[in-house]
C-alpha cells in the first residue's frame, strides 16, 4: 500500500457514518472500512489516497467528531511499510494491492506511448523536392526606351460634360439674364 492510510476513531454508528461522509467529501479519498471495536460502541474509519488529501479527510472528521463529543482518537500513516494490510481486513489488502497494480498498468501504458511517439518522429517524412531552374539573363527580354526615341507627350484629356458646372445666371435689377 504506497498510499497514506487514515484512522479516526469515533462513539457510535451514527457518528461513523456523519463522519465519514464529512471525510469522503473534504477531500479525495476512498473510505475502505468500518470496524467495530470490542465494547464502548467505538468505530473506526479507515481510508485511503494521497497523503495531503487523507490529512484533511482525518481533519475534517474529526473536527466534526470533537463538536458532537464523539471523538475517540485519529491517526495518519503517511507511507505505510508494505504488509500493513495484512493486519487490516483481507479485503483492503486486495484492493491495495488491485489499485497499486492499476496505477503500475497505467505507468507502463504512458511510457510505451511517449515511445512510440518518440519513434514515429524519427520516421523521415518524404517530400518531393521542387527544383527552379535558373533564368538566364540573356532570356529576360525588357523593352527599354532607346536613346534615340524621344519620349511620347502626355495628352491632356478633355473635361467631360458632367464635369463642367453651369455657373448661376445672375440676374440684375431689371431682372435680365447675366452671364
């Protein structure tokens, strides 16, 4: 089990339960029991998941527990020696030994990827190459004025019709036309 493992201790079933619900959504981890102790109605919750969010899940729930006065004890293994599961129920050991199995698939999975993206770069593309062909100067044919042709006059062009503008006719005090 490479994952933390989290304790809290509590009087009764109903507080196991409200606790737990607190400790499942404080944080990321999986509840994996309840235990009952011999006398004294105490209960303890185990859970499991990475060590920051099994610290607050253990946090959580006992602040809860220490509010209603049902708080017997917690306790957090960060890392637990392998074989602690043993001492638990076999059937969080299975499913430790199933979740780490799980997470070894997935690394594996991941590294076979990366490979085979990292191979699939190396395959060369083929491209067709495009060759230009070089252009001989004696090819280009420019037509430059030459020295003895005078340059041609620029024609002015007349103005349109619709460009000319009428001017007002003016009209004088006797009321004739002016232009």
């Amino acid at each position: 089990m490479k994952q933390a493992l989290g304790m809290l201790e509590v009087r009764g079933l109903c507080a196991a339960i409200t606790v737990g619900d607190a400790m499942a959504k404080a944080a990321q981890v999986h509840i994996r029991q309840k235990t009952r102790a011999k006398g004294n109605g105490w209960i303890t919750i185990l859970v499991t998941g990475e060590v920051s969010a099994v610290q607050a899940a253990v946090q959580a729930g006992s602040t809860i527990a220490r509010e209603y006065e049902w708080f017997v004890s917690e306790k957090v293994i960060p890392r637990p020696a392998y074989g602690i599961e043993d001492i638990l129920d076999p059937d969080i050991a299975d499913i430790a030994k199933k979740e780490e199995e799980k997470r070894e698939a997935e690394a594996r999975a991941k590294a076979e990827a990366a490979k085979a993206a990292e191979e699939k770069a190396k395959i060369p593309v083929k491209t067709e190459e495009v060759k230009a062909e070089a252009v001989k100067p004696e090819t280009i044919k420019a037509e430059a004025p030459k020295a003895s042709q005078k340059p041609k006059p620029v024609q002015k062009k007349a103005p349109s019709k619709a460009s000319q503008k009428t001017a007002p006719k003016q009209q004088d005090k006797k009321g004739d036309n002016k232009k």
